[in-house]
C-alpha cells in the first residue's frame, strides 16, 4: 500500500476516533459543560502540520478530560533522533496520533488514558496503548478491565495480551518512588509487521477504551464518596504529574519537535497535592 495512503487512513482514523470520543464525553455529562477547542501549526512560517485539542472542565463528571489530534512532519533536531528508529541518514518524520486523558470528579472513578499514533521515518509503525490509575483500590474492576483487554488483543494474536500487558507495567513506573502509576493495562510500541493487521489492532483498541471509560463510568458515578478519599486522589495525581513529567515518552516527543505545549501537557491534573 502506497505510504501516502497509510498517512491518510490513519490520521483520518485518529481524527474520527476524536469526535467520536468527544460526543460520548458530551453525552456522559448531559451537556452541563462543553468542549474548549483550540486548533494549532508546528511552525507558524512553514507547513510542518498541527492538530487540535478539546479541554473539558468542571463537569458533572469529569474535572477535567484532555482529547488531543496531531498530525505534524519536518525534521527531528540532531540530538533528539539519536533515539528514534530510521533517522541516521534522514532526519525528517511523519506523525500523527491521539491521546485522551480523563482526570475525574468522583475519586472512586479512576483516571483513564489512551492514546495511539502512528509515525513515519525511514520506517513506519504503530504505537499506543491504554492504562488505568485509581487512587483507591478496586481488585473486581482491576479484573474485570485487563479481562476485556485481553479478549481484545486475543482477537488479534495471543501473544499480545502477555507482552503488551508486560511492557505496560514495566513503561508506567515510577522509579524514585518504586512503585507503579496505576494498575497497568497494555503499551506497544515501533509495531510494523503488517499494516492492514497493526491498524485493524489499533482501531480495535480505540474502541475498547471507549468500552471501558463508559463501562467504569456508568457503575461508580453515583457512588458516595469522602473528603478522605478525595484527598488520596489528589496525592495519586500528584504521583501521576511526576511521572507524566519526568518519564512519559509522548511528553518529551511532543516538546522536542515542536508541539503544542498546552495540548501536550494537557495530561496534568486540575489538582494535585505532595505530602
């Protein structure tokens, strides 16, 4: 399949997967509150793409949900594709993706992300995943979440669901606390096996996760909760803006080729709090 094309079902995909995640976001909220939506350019002088991101604040629901498109090409500075597969003799890239983080209300709700992408180099391939953090725990949801993930990924091959399970665990941790973000879910990264087969996967996954937010939303949403538990979440968050800062690879992707600083760090919460 001509590359071209690939670029076009992709980022027609991402942009697609955006309103639709958006509507569903708008409806769980009954229209109390809207989107802020903001268009943006990689480079104000040349043609190096954009995207667009969606702020949802202080809703019945969520405290702030962050649903971010991008598609942005130009070259890779020297220093940062060292690290990125098909730079040594070009420096110029392709990519487009969508991320969604879901920071909620309720803190017996967790907080949510996703996001998949697709980048072009000298190579092509996929990379994403979902993973999930609550601040209190819950071992049936836990259960019930990695058992919808893995009937997913077995669709597709059965390997996945072990290994993407495995290197999600590994990629959301945090270091100089030792211990994990949340309670995992899957991260691949650098898929090019097939692309019919690894777009079809990554589809998938879009829409599982629209499964699952709405899954977890529709049971917890009107559970009691107390100022204690409210203040656990605001320490999880905090545990959640270190990591997002320090260790999170779409971060520092963003920054270093130009990006949208505000749509990119959209991830952080509205709140958070450090012992």
């Amino acid at each position: 399949m001509d590359l071209e094309i690939k670029k076009d079902l992709t980022s027609n995909w991402f942009k697609m997967l955006q309103d639709s995640i958006c509507h569903q976001i708008t409806e769980l909220e009954k229209n109390s509150t809207k989107f802020r939506l903001k268009t943006w350019r990689k480079n104000q002088k040349k043609d190096e793409g954009g995207g667009e991101y969606r702020i949802l604040k202080d809703g019945k629901i969520f405290d702030k949900v962050g649903v971010n498109f991008s598609k942005v090409y130009g070259k890779f500075p020297k220093k940062f594709a060292k690290n990125i597969p098909g730079t040594k003799k070009n420096l110029r890239f392709w990519a487009s993706g969508i991320s969604v983080v879901m920071h909620m209300k309720n803190p017996l709700i967790p907080a949510m992300h996703f996001n998949t992408r697709y980048i072009c180099t000298s190579h092509e391939w996929f990379g994403g995943g979902m993973d999930v953090t609550p601040s209190k725990k819950d071992n049936k949801e836990e259960k019930e979440i990695h058992k919808i993930l893995k009937d997913m990924c077995d669709r597709h091959n059965k390997n996945y669901y072990p290994k993407y399970k495995k290197w999600c665990d590994e990629y959301f941790y945090i270091p100089h606390r030792k211990e994990s973000r949340g309670i995992g879910g899957i991260f691949f990264d650098y898929k090019k096996n097939n692309f019919e087969k690894d777009f079809k996967f990554v589809r998938d996954l879009g829409i599982t996760f629209q499964i699952i937010f709405q899954k977890i939303i529709n049971k917890k949403i009107k559970k009691r909760w107390t100022v204690k538990d409210k203040e656990m979440q605001y320490i999880k968050r905090g545990r959640y803006t270190e990591f997002n800062l320090l260790y999170d690879r779409g971060t520092k992707f963003g920054l270093q080729t130009g990006g949208n600083v505000e749509g990119i760090l959209m991830s952080l919460p509205p709140l958070a709090k450090w012992k």
